[in-house]
C-alpha cells in the first residue's frame, strides 16, 4: 500500500465503510476480536501483512468496517472477528427480563441484533438458559454494538 511500505500507526478512525464511497479501492482488514473494541491501542497485523499499530488520542470504541486508512487506491478497515456465541430469541417481554437477568447476573457483555440476545459462547450459561426452558442456540457470529457495561461490584 502506498505510504503504508513500513508499520503504520493510526490515531484516528476516519469514518466507517457503510458511510464511504468505496469505488475501486482495494480493501484490507484488520482482522480484531469483539473484546478489543474499548482497547485504545492494538497492535495487529492486516490481512495484506502490513504491521499496524493502533494508539486512538480520544476513547472511542472500534466498530466493525471502522476506516482506518485511504488513499485514492486502498482502504484499510477494522473487521470483527466472528466467534461462538449463544443466540437466544425471548417468547415474550417476561422472557427477555428473565434472559437479561441470568446473563447480567454473570457480568457477561451482552449484545443484540433485532429481536435476538447475543452473549459469547459460555457452556455453563447454555446448560441454565436451557434449563430455564428458553431455547438457546450454538452459533457462530460477528459480536457488535453491545450494551455498554457498567463496572461495579457486589456480593453474590
């Protein structure tokens, strides 16, 4: 990539590709897992092999498509990295406060996609969502946009 022959260091997120005219470039990807997204630096290789380092002057959260470099031939994008996950769809409003509660009650970050639950794949959460009587499933997706956490503690 032009001016990207040697490591790279992004301070800044120059949009998202959902918002940009793409054309002709040629896409890379920097390929993150969904847990890194609040990280403000990352040092991570793209697909194409370019050594990136990412050090954001403000906090921001990495979205998936996130731009972190153009030119008039290439762009280089921030890629969420699909994982295991339990999909979970409640039968009713009852059934989403109960979810939500088990799920929050294990301080698991929490995502949603229309009219699904999403959390990372964790086998003693399947085996009580199961046992509650809600129908989860094993699936492999991308995890974005979760529910912003709150960090406090309490006694179980």
């Amino acid at each position: 990539m032009k001016g990207m022959d040697f490591n790279m260091l992004v301070k800044n997120i120059l949009g998202n590709i959902n918002n940009f005219e793409i054309g002709t470039k040629d896409i890379d990807e920097v390929a993150i897992e969904w847990y890194e997204v609040d990280k403000r630096i990352l040092k991570k290789q793209s697909k194409k092999g370019i050594e990136v380092g990412i050090k954001l002057e403000q906090p921001y959260k990495l979205q998936d498509g996130d731009i972190l470099f153009f030119d008039e031939k290439e762009i280089l994008i921030v890629s969420i990295i699909p994982c295991d996950t339990i999909s979970i769809i409640p039968e009713s409003m009852r059934d989403m406060g109960k979810i939500c509660y088990e799920i929050g009650n294990k301080h698991i970050p929490l995502f949603f996609y229309n009219n699904e639950v999403l959390v990372n794949y964790d086998e003693p959460l399947m085996r009580l969502l199961e046992k509650e009587g809600f129908k989860p499933e094993k699936t492999v997706r991308k995890l974005i946009d979760g529910l912003k956490q709150h960090s406090h503690s309490h006694e179980h």
